[in-house]
C-alpha cells in the first residue's frame, strides 16, 4: 500500500481538490501504482498464484474505471493516459 505522504502527492497532482480520493482519475493513478508494485513482486516470486489473482482483479478495475472516464470525459481520460503512460 502506498505511504500517505505519497497518496496525497497523488492526490495533489490529479485529484479535482484537497482531499479527493473518490474521483475516477486518482483511483486509476492509486491502482497503478499497487499494479506496478505487485508488478516487481512478481519479478522476484515467480509462483505466488495467490497475489496474482488480487494482481488480475486490480487489472479488471482499473480497466473498468478508464471505460467510465473516457465515457464520461474523454479530455480528462486521455490526460491520465499520457500521464501513466498506460497506452501506446
């Protein structure tokens, strides 16, 4: 899990106020970050099928909440994607 002072960076850089953490842009940002972290965990623990499943439902619901925020705002979906950098 992310250290606070890094969750409210996050927060800071993309949320829409102080104390914004229910907004869909710094959800996906905050999922990204735990998907890279478990990313290198998987580096090293190449059998830890049970971190995997969390690792995979992480995935899913950062991927339905980019179909919500391109639906709802496109302008602001593709910001976080450059922002990431999740897409090619």
């Amino acid at each position: 899990m992310l250290v606070t002072e890094k969750k409210q960076e996050v927060v800071k850089d993309f949320g829409r106020h102080e104390k914004d953490t229910g907004s869909p842009e710094v959800q996906i940002v905050l999922i990204t970050k735990r998907i890279e972290a478990l990313n290198e965990h998987f580096g090293k623990f190449k059998k830890d099928t049970n971190s995997r499943r969390g690792f995979l439902k992480l995935i899913g619901q950062r991927r339905k909440l980019l179909k919500y925020l391109q639906a709802e705002d496109p302008v602001k979906y593709q910001e976080v994607i450059k922002k990431l950098n999740l897409r090619k």
